[in-house]
C-alpha cells in the first residue's frame, strides 16, 4: 500500500521534489522514514525502478528537513 495521493510514475526532478513536499506536509518529521519504508518495500518486492524513485524522495525530504546548510552551503 503506496501513500494515497502520491503519483508513482514520478521521473523527473522537479516531480521528485513535489513528491518530496507533499510527504513533508503530510508527514513533517516522519518524511524521511515514510520514504525509506516504501523503498524498501518496492525494493522487496523487486520493483527495482519504484525503489529508486521513493529512494530520491527520501533524499530530497531529507534535505527540505535539514534545519542548518552544510558547511560551505549558501543560503538565502
């Protein structure tokens, strides 16, 4: 069972991104963790190409949790 709402044929950036906010305005904190579990889950099941995508949604919620830049990192 994927997250209601959430179209899996993302494949570009910007849809990577758009996933990745609609999960941190569903979720907040848990984002990141709700993305990994359904990696996980696709990747079980072999769905090697599902895995990926909700792999880079991690990532990006990952980083739209992110409360400091890394070092060096420019912020506005």
């Amino acid at each position: 069972m994927g997250i209601a709402g959430l179209d899996m044929s993302v494949t570009n950036e910007r849809k990577i991104w758009e996933a990745a906010i609609l999960l941190v305005s569903r979720h907040g904190d848990q984002a990141t963790d709700i993305a990994e579990r359904e990696a996980t889950r696709h990747h079980r099941r072999h769905d090697e190409l599902t895995s990926t995508v909700w792999c880079w949604i991690s990532r990006a919620t990952a980083e739209l949790l992110r409360e400091e830049p890394d070092i060096g990192e420019h912020f506005h």
